[in-house]
C-alpha cells in the first residue's frame, strides 16, 4: 500500500529539486541549444538553396558553352570547307594556266624549229647549189681539156639544138 | 557457441553452490522475498550499499523532521539504526508505520511527524539532477564557445545534439502546433528528467539503483507540471470547449459534457502518473524477481541452484535490456504525451 501513497517528504523534494532543474535548464540550457541547432539548421538550408541555385546556374551555363561549342565546331567545318574548295579552285587555275602557258611556249618554239629548220634547209640547198657548181665547173674544165671528148661534146649539144629547131 | 554456454552453465551448476553455501548457510535466515522486492523498490532513510558476510554497509542520509511534541530536527539516519531513540524520535519495525520516523506522545500512540527528509529517493533524484544539469549545461557550453556554423558537435554536445533535436522536432513541434518555441524547454526537461532517472535506475549500484520515476510521489509532481502546463497556458477556446462544448443543448442544460471534460482535466495527468510509475515499478520488481531466483533456489541443491541461476543470470541480462528501451520509451510518452496536452489546450479558432 505504500507503494501507491505518495509521501509528502518526497513530494516536497520532487517539487523542489524539478523546479530547480526547470528553472536552471529552461533558462540557460536548453534554449541556448535549440537556439544554436535551429540556427545551424536555417543555415544548412540556406546552403543547400544556395547549391541548388548554383547548380542550376552550372547547368544553365553548360548548355550555352555546351551551343557555343557545337556552333564553333559548325564554324570550323564551313570555313575548312571553304578553305578547300578554295585551294581546289586555285589548283586548278594554276594548272589551267600552266598548261596555257606551255602550250603557248611549245607553239612558239614550234615555230621558231620551223623556221629554224627552214633556214637550215635553205642554206643547205644553197650549199649544195655551190657545191655542185663547184663540182661541175671542175669536172667540166678537166673534160674539156680533152678536145676530142670537147669536139664530140660539141656535136651533141649542136645535135641537140638541132633537134629542138627540128621540132619546132 | 551453443556448446560454450552449456560449458559455462554446467561450471556454474558445480561452481556457485558451495560459495553461496558458505555465505548464506546457517546464519542466515529465511529468505524474505516479499521484503527483498518491497525492500528494493520502496524508499528508505539511508542508503543500503551491499552486505558483506552479515554486515549491512549503508550510508546515512539526513533526516529532518518536524514534530509536534519533539520540535524540528536533523540528524543522520544511522542513530536511529537498530530501533534506537534519538531526540524522541525511532523507526519502529511493525504496526502502520514500519520503516518511518515517529514520535510518541504520552499515551505511546506513535504519530508521525511532518518529514521532510533526505531519503533514498530524495538523495538519488538529487544526484540524477545534478548530473542532468551538468550535462545539459556543459553542452550548452559547448555551443557558447564553437562556431556552431563551422565546427560539427563532439563530446556532450554530440551526444545529446540528436536527442534534443529529435524530441523538439519529432514531438514538441508536430504536437504542440506554432507555440511550440515557448513549451520547448519545459518538455525536453521532462523529457531528460525521466530518461536520466529511469536509467539510473537501472544501473545496480549505488549511487543508482533508487527506484525514482518508480514512485507514485515523483510521477504526481511531473504530472501536476504538466497538469499547469496545459491549463495555466490554455487559451480561450480551450476552456470554452471544456465547459461550453459545441454539443446539443440538452447535454449542456444538465452539465453531462462539461462535467465529464472537466474531470477529463484531471485524468490525463493521472493516466501519465500511473503510466511512468506502473511501468518502471514493474521494470524493477521484474528484474529484482529474477535476481531473486538465485537466493530462493539457494537451498534446495547445487545442481538446481547453479542451472537456475545461469538462467537467471541470462533473463536478467535480457530485461534489463528490455528495461533500458522502457526508460527511454517511458520518457517520449510522457513527453509526446504532454506536448499532446498542451497542444490540445492551444485549438485554432475555427
């Protein structure tokens, strides 16, 4: 039966030492604390706001680069384009023009062998022309020093005038 | 693993009878279980530590009593050992008031003087606050001397960061609603209070061991804070539904619905009065019953004292095991069960 009536000692001292223990915790202990956690807490939030909006700038931030990047490379393909099919067409003027040029050069050097070649003919047919005089006029002095081979020499050639004025 | 606790219970079979034998044989009397658990759980003025071999070893706590024939007093508990008088002051061993101071007036009608004193309970309570307030303030301190932004809780402070979180957003907020900052305070001492004193509890030896949230005066004086927590605080609303609730007429006329929520005023404080003690008494009555096993089977051989006792020794580990989870389960009742009260006694105006 004791167990269940309270003594007032005990009452007494309870009262006491809880309010005490209240008093000195509700005071300095436990609002000192919460104050502290609570303050931790809103800056905890703070920060994870705070990442959530960086991250979301990141993002924002990737996919311009991320455009830039695929416009740059858009660029550079064209102008690579470009450059190469302005190279290509440079060849080929170059070439064109060389080819023009050597046509032109081996024409004229045709011409030039040519004329070359025709003068060269000439003054070997000239040549030849003298040389032949030569010859003949030596070979005619020494035949005609034979009178007989002179007389009969002669002979033909009257024979052969008189032919032609036979003819006509 | 299986074989080594049959091993150590069957060593402890042949082992512990003979000691036990010899420290509780012939001059020792019948064992009084009644007394061993009402001893245990009850409140006494000095501390009983241990007995060694027959000899009690207590520490004397003051007595302070103020009595109408013998005036006001304060002296140790140890003169009045052995049924001794001191300053007309004793204990007598039987009759109604066995185990409390009296005086006797002339005719020897023993009467019982206003008694204040540091009993067992008192001087436990007193030792459990002190330890409570040192915790609480030294993590405190702690928060006072770090920055709370950059540095993480360590020590006391890490230890009882969680707790105090946990209790002040799980239970104070949820239950007591936007007036939560002005309540907080008071439930984390509940809270704290009967935690630290239902561990002390536990614990077997001095200065633990004092059944404290275990008695009915301990658990009247929480209920009775809680009690002018949620009515010296409640607002207008609260009290118009206590006593002019929005029910038909008739049950207002002849005052049934304010009559039975004004006694519900008083049993909800009375439910967590009986609630913690019914609970933590129990605890330790079940844990003392156990332990009792051991000295009830002392008599009756080795083999059955020894077996027992190593089942004795197991169950006891696992209630107190038990009891460790009720400490705390009994300390976020009351307080859940207050912040409740409280937030019942602050309704939104609808």
């Amino acid at each position: 039966m004791d167990l269940i009536i309270p003594s007032s000692g005990l009452l007494f001292w309870m009262v006491l030492i809880f309010g005490i223990v209240f008093f000195i915790l509700a005071k300095f202990g436990f609002p000192v604390i919460t104050a502290m956690i609570g303050k931790r807490t809103s800056y905890i939030n703070q920060s994870l706001e705070d990442a959530r909006k960086a991250k979301e700038e990141l993002e924002g931030m990737t996919q311009t680069c991320n455009k830039m990047l695929e416009q740059t490379y858009r660029q550079q393909a064209e102008i690579l384009d470009q450059a190469q099919k302005t190279a290509n067409e440079m060849l080929e003027n170059a070439v064109q023009q060389a080819r023009k040029e050597s046509d032109m050069l081996i024409a004229s050097a045709k011409v030039e062998i040519q004329a070359q070649k025709q003068e060269a003919i000439n003054e070997v047919r000239n040549s030849i022309v003298d040389i032949a005089l030569a010859a003949s006029a030596k070979i005619l002095r020494s035949q005609l020093e034979d009178k007989n081979l002179r007389d009969s020499m002669m002979e033909a050639v009257l024979q052969e005038v008189d032919n032609c004025n036979n003819k006509v | 693993m299986r074989k080594c606790l049959l091993l150590i219970s069957l060593l402890l079979a042949f082992a512990l009878p003979p000691a036990f034998a010899s420290s509780h044989g012939e001059a020792e009397e019948e064992f009084d279980m009644a007394e061993f658990l009402f001893g245990h759980v009850g409140d006494s003025y000095d501390w009983h530590v241990t007995t060694i071999r027959g000899h009690h070893i207590s520490i004397p706590l003051p007595v302070i009593v103020f009595g109408k024939i013998n005036g006001p007093a304060v002296f140790m508990s140890n003169k009045l050992s052995h049924g001794e008088i001191y300053k007309g002051y004793f204990i007598p061993e039987e009759g109604e008031n066995a185990g409390k101071v009296v005086e006797a007036d002339a005719e020897g009608n023993e009467l019982r003087p206003i008694d204040i004193s540091i009993t067992k309970n008192v001087f436990a309570l007193m030792v459990n606050a002190v330890l409570l307030v040192w915790l609480i303030l030294s993590c405190a301190g702690w928060y006072k001397k770090h920055d709370v932004l950059t540095e993480a809780p360590t020590g006391v402070a890490g230890l009882m960061e969680p707790v105090i979180e946990m209790i002040e957003n799980d239970v104070v907020k949820p239950n007591v609603g936007d007036e939560y900052r002005r309540f907080s305070p008071y439930l984390l001492t509940v809270f704290f209070f009967i935690l630290i004193n239902n561990l002390m509890g536990i614990v077997p030896f001095f200065p633990g061991g004092a059944n404290v949230t275990g008695n009915i005066a301990v658990t009247l004086v929480l209920a009775l804070f809680t009690f002018a927590m949620v009515n010296l605080f409640g607002n207008k609303h609260y009290y118009k539904e206590v006593f002019w609730p929005d029910v038909p007429l008739f049950l207002k006329a002849i005052p049934i619905m304010p009559l039975i929520e004004f006694v519900g005023l008083f049993t909800k404080p009375f439910s967590l009065m009986v609630r913690l003690f019914a609970n933590i008494l129990a605890g330790h009555l079940m844990v003392l019953s156990i332990v009792a096993i051991v000295f009830i089977t002392a008599k009756m051989g080795p083999v059955l004292n020894g077996s027992l006792s190593a089942v004795a020794v197991a169950f006891g580990v696992f209630i107190d095991c038990l009891e460790i989870l009720v400490a705390f389960i009994q300390a976020y009742v009351f307080t859940t069960l207050s912040a409740v009260f409280i937030g019942m006694a602050h309704p939104k105006h609808h």
